[in-house]
C-alpha cells in the first residue's frame, strides 16, 4: 500500500496538472506513468553512464553532455504532456 500511494503521488506530480476524474483515469495515469518513467530513468542511465562517455575529458564531457541532457529533457517533456492528455480524456 505504501508504494502505491508513492508512486502515485509522484505520478500525480510528474503529471501535474492532468489529475484523474475517473477509475479509468487512475488506470491510465499507472499505465502510461510507471512505464514512462521507468523508460526516461533508463534512457537517461544508459546515455550519461556510458563507459566511452566516461572516457572523454572534462571539456569534451560537457560538449557532449549538455545536449544530450537538453534532447533527453525535450524527449521526457513530450512524452509527459503524451501522456498528461492521455490521462485527461480518461
């Protein structure tokens, strides 16, 4: 019950302000939300913990780093409105 009610509430922040009216709403918000969160926590490991990543110096890090963290953040931005509107028309 506890992580329920964790993971809902960080669903409901992430989502921010698509909030569900219904139970399929509710559905949606777990459906849609834990899967996409899960896939951007992923993407994001996998990017900016690669070993030739690691390897570069401090200036060439950065270079390259900034953005990928800029595209990872435009790429989780639609995916969460995605999803936002998925949840409101539920």
């Amino acid at each position: 019950m506890l992580a329920i009610a964790f993971f809902g509430g960080a669903l409901l922040y992430l989502y921010y302000p698509a909030k569900p009216h219904s139970v399929l709403g509710w559905l949606a918000l777990f459906a849609v939300g834990l899967p996409t969160w899960a896939f951007l926590e992923w993407l994001g490991d996998v990017v900016l913990n690669n070993k030739r990543f690691n390897r570069l110096s401090s200036a060439s890090r950065i270079a390259l780093g900034v953005p990928a963290v800029l595209v990872l953040t435009c790429l989780g931005g639609a995916l969460i409105v995605l999803g936002g509107l998925i949840i409101k028309r539920l």
